[in-house]
C-alpha cells in the first residue's frame, strides 16, 4: 500500500478511536488490545504492549469499573470531572498507538492535536448533555445517557478499526454537532 494512504488511512483510525475515549476512555483500548491480539491492528512501533493479553486485562477491568460507574446517579458528574483531562491524555495515545512509519515529532503532533483534540470534542459534549440530564431528570435519565455512551464508544472504535474512512467523517459530523451545541450554549440569550 502507498505510504500516504497507509499513513492517511492510520490517522483515521486514530481519530475514529481517540472520539470512542471521548465517550469512554478505556472501552477503545479494550478494544484494540483485543484487535491487536486477533491480528486484525498493527501497533506503531513501542505500543506493541498494548496488544499484550496482561494490558488486555487490565484494560477489561478499568472498563468494567468505568462502566458500572457511570450508571451510578452524580457519580457520574464526578467521574467526568476526572475523564475529561484523562480523555485527553487517551486520545492522543491512542492516536500515536496506530499511527506507525513517521518521525516520533510527526507522530506525537498529529496524536496531540487530532486524538486530544477529537477526544477533548467528544468529552465536552458528554459532559453537556449529562449536566443536561442531570438538571431535567435529577439523574434520572443519566441511565439512558451512560448507556448512549457506552454504545458510541464500542461502535466507534470497532467502525475505525475496520472502517476508518466511515469513521473519520463519522468524527467530522459529531464535532460539527458538538461544536454548534457548545457555540450554541455560550451565546447570550437574548430576551
């Protein structure tokens, strides 16, 4: 495959994968640990860990953990406080966990930039429609929420693995969405 299609097609897998951590953080690594150990997803060069069947475990037990979290009401206002920064972090290192044969400055630029960037995106709109649900419902709906969640991030990550082109632009409109919601919110309401 030609080097810049094989790069092209990696940075979509890497931003499908870096908006899944937006709604989940672990859930993707799941995943991909799960893709690299089948066969199925090359690791750039120093991730290979990732795909190890001990980071597999540990992986499956953060994602129990996160996920049971987050159907509990107003704890999982409080786990976003802590997911958003981390979301960011996981982003960029899934991003550069996919995106092999380039300098480590180009590697890490486009993980930074596009992964915390896109996972950054996807967590801020989270965390709006939770405060959302939480305010309307009391914490109610926040069931319904975490569940939306948890499904765009397993859809995300298995439609950017195999995919990534349907999942890039996927990404594109879901940050369109986001970024009009949160424009949308900053604006002064006029009376």
């Amino acid at each position: 495959m030609d080097i810049t299609l094989e790069l092209l097609l990696s940075i979509a897998i890497g931003v499908g994968l870096a908006a899944a951590v937006g709604f989940r953080v672990f859930v993707p690594f799941t995943i991909i640990s799960l893709a690299a150990l089948s066969g199925t997803l090359d690791l750039a060069p120093g991730f290979e860990w990732i795909g190890a069947y001990p980071a597999l475990l540990a992986f499956g037990v953060a994602t129990v953990i996160e996920i049971a979290a987050y159907y509990v009401p107003w704890l999982d206002n409080l786990l976003d406080s802590i997911a958003t920064p981390a979301a960011i972090v996981a982003g960029a290192v899934i991003t550069a966990s996919v995106v092999g044969d380039v300098s480590p400055l180009l590697r890490w630029s486009l993980a930074a930039i596009a992964g915390g960037g896109v996972a950054a995106t996807v967590q801020a709109g989270t965390v709006l429609l939770r405060g959302t649900s939480s305010a309307v419902t009391g914490g109610l709906g926040n069931f319904a929420v975490s569940s939306a969640e948890l499904l765009g991030a397993v859809l995300t990550s298995t439609v950017a693995i195999f995919l990534p082109v349907v999942a890039a632009v996927g990404v594109l409109l879901l940050l369109w969405v986001v970024v009009q919601r949160l424009r949308r919110r900053s604006e002064p309401q006029r009376a």
